[in-house]
C-alpha cells in the first residue's frame, strides 16, 4: 500500500490518507491528478513509481532517502511537533505508512524555505473510499471545473454553481464537486442547511451579508504564523473575525439541527479582535520598518519615546521664529536633509548678521547653512527617539503577531466552518435563483429525474428554452439504456445532465429538475468524444479503447456509466462489434448506463437483454426538412439523419444530392439483414457534373428553408419568430 499525506502551506491544511494493498497505486495517481500538487516526495527507491508521476502527470517529484519515510522516528517527531501523547485524536494512530508520509513532509519543509510550522496545528484523516470516485477523463468531459471548449471557470459547473463570497468557500466547492459524498446521512445533513437558507430569504441574505466582509482567514493566518504578515494583514483578519457574532446572530433562528451545530462551532476571537484593536493603526504601512504601526496608548515606553520626538521638533519648529527675530534675518529658515540633518540656511547679502555661535556647514551658490551646538543637541534627541520609536514599534508588532498566531487553530476552525456556510448559503443562492428542488437521496438503486435540465446549458442557453427530460434508471429492469437519435439532437446533452444532476445531488446541493431521486452512485464514468494523444503516439481510437477499458475494469453495479458513441473510431463492422460487446459486458456487471449511439442495429439487445431499454430522439419530419425535438422518447430509431446534418453545416447542395442518391441505392440494394451495407452493394457513379458543381456558388441553407415554408398556415407570431431566426442563422453563416 501507499501513505499519502498532502499539506497547502498557504491555508495550514494537512491532511493524510493509507491507500489499500490491492488498488494502492491505481488510487495513489487517482488521488494525485485530482490534488495536482506542486510538489510530490517518493522514497528514492521508488524510481517506477516516481517515473510514473512524472510520464502520467507531469508532476514534479523529488526522491527523498528511505530514511525520511522512517515510522519510528517518524511517530515521535508528529507527537512533539503537535504537542500530544498520541496520534489517536487525528486518527491516523494505526496508519503507519500514512504517519511516515506525514513525517516526511514536515521534515522536508522544514528544511526548505519555510521559516515556521505554527500555523500545521492538526492533521486530518480521510479515505479516498469515502468518496465519489471521478476520474480525469469523467471530470474534463463533464466540465466540472473547466469548460471544454474556453478552458475557463465560464461555463464549467463549477461556474454556475459557485455564489461564494469567499476565497475559503471558493476552494470549498471546488473540492465538493471532485469528491461528491457516499454517506446519505452526510449529504441529508448539507441538504437541511441549504434547505432552511433556501427557504428563509432574511437568514440567508443576513449571512451572506457578513460573509462578503470575510477575507482569506485560512492563508492570512497562515502568513501570520510563518511570521510574513504585515500590518494589513492582521488588520484584514481582525475584520473577518468581528463578522463571526454577525454571523452567529443571522442563523439564531435557525431550526434544522446541521445548521445549528454550525451556528454553534463558530467561536468568536474576542481577545484576538480586541488585541489587533488596541495595538494596531487603522492607517498602518505596508512595511514595517517605517513606524506608524502601533496604535498610541499600547505601550507606555513607545508613548514616552513618541511625546519626546514631538517635543524636539516642536522646539526645532520654533527655532525658525525665534532666530529670525534674534538676528533680524527675515528669509532665515531651518531645514532638514538626510547628509547633515537639520540646519540654518542664511542667504549671502544677509551673512554680516550671522551670530558668532553659529558653525559653517556647507556653502552655497547664494547661501551658506549653520549649525549650533543647541541644534544638534534636538537633532540627536529627535533622530535617536524617532529610531528607537521605529524599533520598538517593531518589536511590539511581532510580539503582537506571535500573540495571534498563538490562536491559529481557533481562527481556522472558523475558517473552515465559514468556508462551509458559505458554500451551503450559496448553493441556497443559486438554487432560488434557478428554481433547483431538492433531490431525494438514498442508498437504493433508483435514479428517477422529472423534467431534468442540464445546469449549464440552461443557464447560457439564452436564445431559446431550454427542453427538459425524465430519466427512469435501475440496476434490474432499466439499467442499460442504449439512446439512438441524430448529430445535434441533444443526446449528449441529455447524458451529460444525467451525470451532473446525479453529481450535484451527493455534494448536497439542490438540482435542476421537476422532481429526483437519486441512489447514491459510488463512481461516475464518463466515455464522451476523444481527441488524438500525440504525445503519447496514440490514435483517436486508442485513446478511445483505453478510456474503454477503464470503465470496464473498475465499474461496479453501484456506478453510473455515461457511453458516447463507443466504437465509432474504426470501421462501421469493427465499430459496432467492439460497441455490441462493451453493451452486453456493462450489462452483466448491472451498473446504471445511459449508452447514446448511431449503431441502430443495437436496438435489438432489447429483445435478447434483460435490463436493456430502447430510447431516442424525438425528431419531427417535414418533407426534406427535420425538425429536432430534444425530448427523450421510448423506442428506437432506424435513421440516422446525418445527410440532414451534413446540410445544415453548409456542405455543398451537389454532395448533398449525391448523397442522398447514394443512400437509396444502399438501402433498396445494398444492405445486409442487419442493416449494415454489405460488400455486393451497387452504387453507380454520377461523376460527370459533380466536379464542376464543386466549385459552382452553394445554395445557402436559409434558401432551401424558405422554400420548404408553408406561409399560408403560420400566425404572425409564428411567422415573426421563424424569420427573427432565419436572420440570425443568415448572420451567423
């Protein structure tokens, strides 16, 4: 097995985990492509498994002496440097390999550039098992942080989902979505908080009120306990911290019992808020060796030395007045610079009435600068106040500094329980926002969705409505759904909302749908478009096949599988033989499958299957023309439509004619029982003026769909509404 311990110096989190004998290196590189840590240490005999990290992941890996990963040593040195007796409280006491791995990263940091660990107060315990399982593949094709197409947050789950309003909640969601729940008590207990906000406007809107006050409390005591903070710094923390009693007021009325327990987990810092009060300048610096940091009455000595710096340039102030009258000098004045400090500055026609006990300095072109003794005397009482002010100020801003990160572990324990407030409230948000309900959620084996709508496409879908589908799945009767429906109809759409509904519902947020219920899944694989890996030298196809395998290796019957198109990266026999095959095989392991195809000959494994049910596409014929519905409808389909599609991309009229007198001649003479065209398939050739046609002008598409317009029978409405979008699909092309 392996022991994993992953540390964000930047927040404090530390978290450890032993992997299981029997998939320990498949859940190790599972575990690190979702973490993508700067950073990994292996053991230096580990050479496979650092070249793996570096050829699969592109990680970097540093080889660290078997020494460091040590459990003996390692044991004792985590129980000083956390001050306990035992490892028990953590839970990581009967988890040698993960110890050793803890060990190791704190002694590695320690020997690098961080200056302190005071900020590493505990580790937490987790299993990778405890998880919804999402693999790299599952996560990309679902954009579950990324959109496919910008590469952004825009248009990514991730982007819908996300109404935090802080940069703790923010990390937060981020990992609920990579690490949906498995426990129905666990996700039940986050459904009660998002459901009391959901439904108290005034509780929700007070929280997050307090909450857009909240800075990064995680990574500002972070630099407050690895001694980088500044005076902002804590001036930023003593802020966030004073939202905590505001916070605690907005859910006093809460009712449901998670909410309450987070309510009552909130500890306010009050000596920690009051301490950065009366130390602490609102108008404090940046640096910190410019003074101006320490609030007046803080410190009787820094008072003492303040008041005689101001008593010295007082009298300095005063000297200007009082020597001009003494020598009746009127343009005499008293300056200040960093060579000679303070002096006397008087012009050449006026130096007959210089006094006798004043001392040359320096001369100029037009006038010469004095000091006195008295002068100097000032200056060295003001400069030496003003440093050691500097100093002391300092001084009493790190003692105030070590004070407050003395209090790290009950600043992140807010921390993390605001950072889930805020997940919880804005899950609340966007589920008002967009009319989500609240999913049933059980350990059965039944995903029923009413009306569902796919979150992202909904939302940036703004040209037109959205069409909703219901989806019945089981692991008996309904469990492999083969969906045959034409390019462009919305089949990958429909597959992909499964996932994300399905996704959406064990984090513990509300979904978009009519009405669900969802069996918890254990994993989610996902099988959707593929693109050549040229780095790797291998084929659409490969990359295809190998995703395959995957899904086929590690599905169980409690995994929601997700097919696109499986096959179709070969020859239409090869194609649909590998997809007949994958079908029946993911049929016997009895997992949840929704398998969208253009082999329509798989609409027979109904007939032969128990489990297996036929879907499609609804599509409307209209002459030529085909109209796409995208509803889900029992039943398969015989068509494929791809000539349609291949019209409305613009390919020539004369390939689409052509086409199409192919096609007829493979279906009157040419096809197989089956459907498949067989080799003895006739089709006459029909070069003559194809060529030529070529490069003839193509008709536009907008031409053949106002030709095939029945103008008598359309309402004005209809007829103002189908040519708003001719417009646009004109514009557009």
């Amino acid at each position: 097995g392996y022991g994993l311990a992953v540390v964000d110096i930047s927040t404090g989190e530390f978290l450890v985990t032993q992997l299981a004998e029997e998939t320990a290196e498949a859940d190790l590189m599972e575990e690190l492509q979702r973490l993508a840590p700067a950073e990994v240490l292996v053991p230096s005999e580990a050479e496979g498994l650092a070249g793996a990290i570096r050829k699969s992941l592109q990680l970097n890996v540093t080889p660290r002496e078997k020494s460091a990963f040590a459990e003996a040593t390692a044991r004792e040195r985590l129980m000083k440097h956390f001050g306990v007796a035992s490892l028990r409280g953590f839970g990581c006491e009967d988890l040698p390999l993960a110890i050793e791995a803890a060990d190791a990263a704190l002694e590695y940091l320690r020997e690098t550039h961080i200056a302190s660990l005071g900020h590493l107060k505990s580790i937490g315990t987790y299993s990778a098992h405890q998880y919804m399982a999402l693999d790299a593949a599952t996560r990309r094709n679902l954009e579950l942080n990324l959109s496919l197409g910008e590469g952004t947050k825009t248009k990514s789950l991730l982007g819908v989902l996300d109404a935090t309003l802080t940069p703790m909640g923010a990390r937060l969601l981020r990992r609920w979505l990579e690490q949906p729940l498995l426990r129905a008590s666990e996700i039940r207990a986050r459904q009660e908080v998002v459901a009391e906000l959901h439904d108290h406007l005034l509780m929700r809107e007070e929280l997050r009120a307090a909450l857009r006050k909240v800075g990064d409390l995680e990574r500002l005591i972070a630099r407050i306990a690895t001694g980088t903070a500044n005076a902002r710094d804590l001036l930023s923390l003593r802020a966030s911290l004073e939202q905590v009693p505001v916070a605690q007021a907005a859910l006093a009325t809460a009712e449901a019992e998670p909410t309450r327990l987070l309510r009552e987990g909130l500890r306010p810092l009050p000596e920690v808020t009051e301490l950065i009060a009366r130390a602490i300048r609102e108008d404090a610096p940046l640096t910190l060796r410019e003074g101006g940091l320490i609030q007046e009455g803080f410190d009787e000595e820094l008072d003492q030395l303040r008041h005689s710096s101001a008593e010295g340039k007082a009298w300095i102030a005063g000297l200007e007045a009082s020597e001009r009258e003494r020598t009746g000098v009127k343009s005499l004045k008293v300056g200040y610079n960093a060579v000679f400090g303070y002096y006397i500055e008087v012009s050449k026609p006026n130096l007959q009435f210089v006094p006798d006990n004043y001392i040359r300095k320096q001369t100029m072109a037009n006038a010469e600068r004095f000091i006195t003794p008295e002068l100097k005397e000032y200056e060295a009482a003001v400069l030496g106040a003003e440093e050691k002010v500097v100093q002391l100020e300092h001084r009493l801003f790190q003692q105030v500094r070590e004070k407050v990160a003395s209090r790290a572990e009950g600043v992140l324990a807010c921390a993390r329980i605001l950072a889930q407030l805020d997940v919880l409230a804005g899950l609340a948000q966007v589920a008002s926002e967009r009319y989500y309900v609240r999913p049933e959620v059980d350990d059965g084996d039944l995903i029923q969705i009413t009306n569902g709508r796919h979150p992202v496409v909904e939302k940036y879908q703004a040209d037109e409505r959205f069409v909703p589908n219901d989806v019945f799945l089981n692991t008996s009767d309904h469990r492999l759904l083969i969906i045959t429906g034409p390019n462009m109809s919305g089949k990958s759409t429909f597959l992909r909302q499964v996932a994300l509904i399905t996704l959406m519902a064990q984090i513990g947020s509300y979904v978009p749908a009519d009405s669900a219920r969802i069996g918890i899944v254990d994993r989610i694989f996902t099988r959707v478009g593929a693109q050549d890996d040229l780095a790797s030298g291998q084929s659409t196809f490969m990359v295809e096949m190998n995703e395959t395998a995957n899904i086929l290796n590690n599905a169980t019957e409690r995994s929601l599988l997700i097919l696109d198109e499986i096959g179709r990266g070969t020859s239409t026999y090869d194609g649909l033989a590998i997809a007949w095959a994958v079908a029946e095989y993911i049929n016997a392991i009895g997992c949840k499958t929704l398998f969208a195809t253009h082999y329509h000959h798989l609409n027979e494994l109904e007939k032969s299957l128990e489990g297996v049910r036929n879907y499609r596409i609804a599509v409307k014929e209209e002459g030529d023309r085909i109209v796409w519905l995208r509803k889900i409808m029992p039943g398969g389909t015989d068509r494929s439509y791809g000539i349609e599609v291949a019209r409305l991309a613009g390919l020539p009229a004369p390939v689409i004619t052509r086409a199409r007198e192919v096609l007829t001649a493979l279906e009157q003479n040419g096809a197989s029982a089956t459907g498949i065209p067989s080799d003895q398939a006739v089709i006459p050739t029909h070069a003559e003026s194809l060529q030529l046609k070529l490069f003839d002008i193509a008709e536009h598409p907008v031409v053949e769909e106002l030709r095939q317009l029945d103008i008598t029978t359309m309402t004005p409405v209809e007829a103002l509404t189908t040519l708003y979008n001719l417009q646009k699909q004109a514009t557009r092309e």
